[in-house]
C-alpha cells in the first residue's frame, strides 16, 4: 500500500468539516474551553460531543473544544475515591529496596527503585517519608 492511500482518521471529527478549527488563543471569545480549562473552572464536559478543535504548532498538536455553558460541575471527591488515589500514588512513589515513599514518582519501570538504592546518589531527606517503625510487640 503507497503512502497516499493511507488516510488519518479521526474518531470524533465527522469528516464533513462541520468541526471548525481554531489556531492558538483564537477559541477565548466564543465560550469555548479545553477539558483543561473546564477543570480550572470546576467543571467537566458531561457527555457533551466536541464542538471544535483547537490546534497548535501546525495543526501537531490539537484539543478539543467544548462548551461552557453545556458543561456539569465536577464530581465531588469521596473519602473512597481519596483513599484510592492515595492507595495509588504510594504504589508509584515507594521505593521496593529501602520501602521509602517519596513526594514524587520514581522511576520504577526503568531502574526499579530510587536513585539512592540504584546507584548510591544520595537522597535529601526532605524529599522523602520515613518508613513506619516496625512494631516489635507483634513480633
């Protein structure tokens, strides 16, 4: 197959140019946002379609645009969605070697451990929490 038969599909595009495409800082003025800027305005887009697309840097990069006045308030967070997203974020910031967590992600995919356990750079400690003391009555 020649590289003119390939064509760029687009799911949420129809293909009969009725989306229209705005370029960089041209969408402010006609009351439409970016996922992005529905989550700083506290709101999500709902179920509603896309009803445009923004683009940058020739057409790369793009988002969708969505309608303010059609979008919902973001859902409030629960103590369980809470508890799970920390459940979560432990599981990437935790070394597997010296059992620290860390106040950001490790790479784990890569190295497998902190950079300490890794390669012996050492860690500050003011970008870590200890581990919990290990109770020695339940030994």
């Amino acid at each position: 197959m020649a590289d003119q038969d390939l064509v760029d599909v687009d799911p949420n595009d129809p293909g009969d140019g009725s989306l229209p495409i705005f370029r960089w800082k041209q969408a402010g003025r006609a009351q439409l946002a970016t996922r992005r800027q529905l989550r700083d305005l506290g709101l999500r887009p709902g179920g509603q379609e896309p009803v445009a697309r923004l683009e940058c840097r020739g057409g790369k990069r793009f988002a969708w645009l969505y309608r303010i006045d059609l979008a919902v308030p973001k859902l409030a967070m629960t103590l369980a969605k809470e508890a799970a997203l920390d459940k979560a974020m432990a599981a990437r910031q935790t070394c597997g070697t010296c059992r620290r967590r860390y106040f950001h992600c490790l790479p784990l995919k890569t190295l497998g451990s902190c950079l300490e356990c890794h390669d012996g750079t050492p860690a500050d400690p003011a970008s870590y929490i200890a581990p919990p003391a290990k109770h020695l009555l339940a030994a």
